[in-house]
C-alpha cells in the first residue's frame, strides 16, 4: 500500500500528528537525527520543520515514507538545489534505510511521485521498476485499524525463517504476490473494479498463507466484505494487528458503521477523478 498523502509545513520545528487527537508538540528523536545527518550533506541549512500528517504512526501506512520525503523537500529546498522527483527519492531513501535497513523503496518512492504506481525491484537489479498507474475511475478506499500492532521486524524475521525452510514453497507464493499486483494494475487501468477487488481478495489469501496475517486481521477483512467492500485485504507488514483496507463505490455507510462500533478508520481517495 502507497503512503496515502503527505504535507509539507513550512519552517518551524514542531512536529504535529493529528491522529485520532494524538499530539505531539517535536520532531521525533529519531527523525531528528535523520534530518541533521542529512542536514550536514548539504553544508546543514539553518531550518525547521513543521509535519502535519494524517496517517497513523507504525500501522502499515507509509507514515515514515511519507516523512521522510517531507524533510527531504524541506532540505534540498532549504540548500537552494532542485527539487527533481528523482533526488527527493535519493534522499528520502536515505532516511527510511535508516529507519528500516533494507526498505523496498516504494513508499518513499510513492510518496515523492504523488501517484499510483506499479513497482517492481527484481533480484539483483541495479534499479527498480516504476511505472505509473492511471485510473479511469475513483479508487475509494476505506482504511480500518484493528488489533495489537506488532514489531515489523519480528513477522518479517519469521517469514525469512519460513522462506530459508522451505524455500519453492514459499517463493511460489510470493510469486503470486507480484502476478496479482500486475493484474491489479491492469484491472485499475480498464476501470474494472469488481475485477480489482477480487485481486485484492485472493492476494490477501496469499498473504494469509504466507503467515503474516492473524485472527483480528482475518476478523476485519470479513468485516469490510460483509459490509460490502468489493476486496479487503491487510497491507502493511501484518502480524497480530495494524490496517486493513477494502475497495468500495461507496464506503461512506460502511464508515459510520464502524465509526459507530468504536472502529478507527477512515476513507482516502487514492487515484481517479475528484468528486466534485
């Protein structure tokens, strides 16, 4: 899943996540020490930075992607240097190497683009594949959050170990992970829907089989179906929680009635024409 939206402030140091009323009035530790790293490559500018995000924080929502292209702007802008797409992704692939070692690239990379892209790094390339998605129709989705979010590395450590075990197995699977990405891409380009969602559908059954969903997960993407969703599936790392997303025409009735029920969720728009 892309980094569902970003914004850049402008120059203050105040780092402010409105997040279901969560606040938080710095620049967290972390990104701190990132941006100066970075800072210093570029003769460190004497700037600030103020973040509003609407993502939530370490769900499988590219929140970190998403700022990380944000300082990255800030600092090439900041160092009066060009903010060409493929420089920003340079730097902000710098920054989430640091917080995630070996990160795919495409949440920073989808991030710095502002749209939807197929992408593809295959073993041993120099370089990934990008290429950009377009959608006919709106691509409406309704992001839900359920159960206990677990540390990524811990379901990415156990799905290496089940890899390194059994190896065709597993490679198989993950093969099918990348066919119905493709098919996905191409359903979204002929505007068929129905199609797209039942991708979703079987590539979270691959995802299930590959061990990284789990029973709030499973419980959620049933829920979103039921509601009428035309595919649901997890995104993210997965494991014992984290977010959960379903394709819908109209997922403003399936909104309040998970609001209702205390769900946190909400719809974002990710590709097609704006409704007016």
């Amino acid at each position: 899943m892309s980094p569902l939206g970003a914004r850049v402030g402008s120059v203050r140091t105040d780092y402010k996540r409105e997040v279901f009323a969560e606040t938080d009035t710095r620049l967290p530790p972390l990104e701190r020490s990132r941006l100066g790293a970075r800072g210093s490559s570029f003769g460190s500018p004497k700037v600030s930075v103020a973040v509003s995000s609407d993502l939530p924080i370490a769900m499988g929502l590219g929140s970190s992607a998403a700022l990380s292209v944000a300082c990255a702007r800030v600092l090439l802008r900041a160092a009066q240097r060009p903010e060409k797409p493929a420089e920003v992704i340079r730097v902000a692939g710098e920054m989430e190497r640091e917080f995630h070692g070996q990160a795919s690239g495409l949440d920073h990379t989808c991030s710095a683009l502002g749209k939807l892209i197929l992408f593809r790094r295959p073993p041993g390339a120099a370089a990934p594949s990008i290429r950009a998605v377009r959608s006919t129709r709106p691509l409406r989705l309704l992001v839900a959050l359920t159960g206990d979010r677990g540390p990524t590395w811990k379901t990415v450590a156990e799905l290496k170990m089940r890899i390194a075990r059994w190896p065709s197995r597993y490679h198989g699977l993950i093969r099918e992970v990348g066919q119905l990405a493709r098919e996905g891409a191409r359903e979204i380009e002929r505007g068929d829907l129905d199609a797209l969602g039942d991708a979703m559908n079987v590539n979270h059954g691959v995802l299930n089989a590959l061990g990284v969903s789990s029973g709030p997960i499973e419980e959620m993407v049933h829920r979103l179906r039921r509601l009428g969703a035309l595919g649901a599936k997890l995104t993210g790392a997965g494991g014992e929680g984290g977010a959960v997303i379903g394709l819908f025409f109209e997922p403003e009735p399936a909104l309040f009635k998970l609001t209702q029920a205390g769900v946190k969720c909400f719809v974002s728009q990710v590709a097609g024409p704006q409704a007016l």
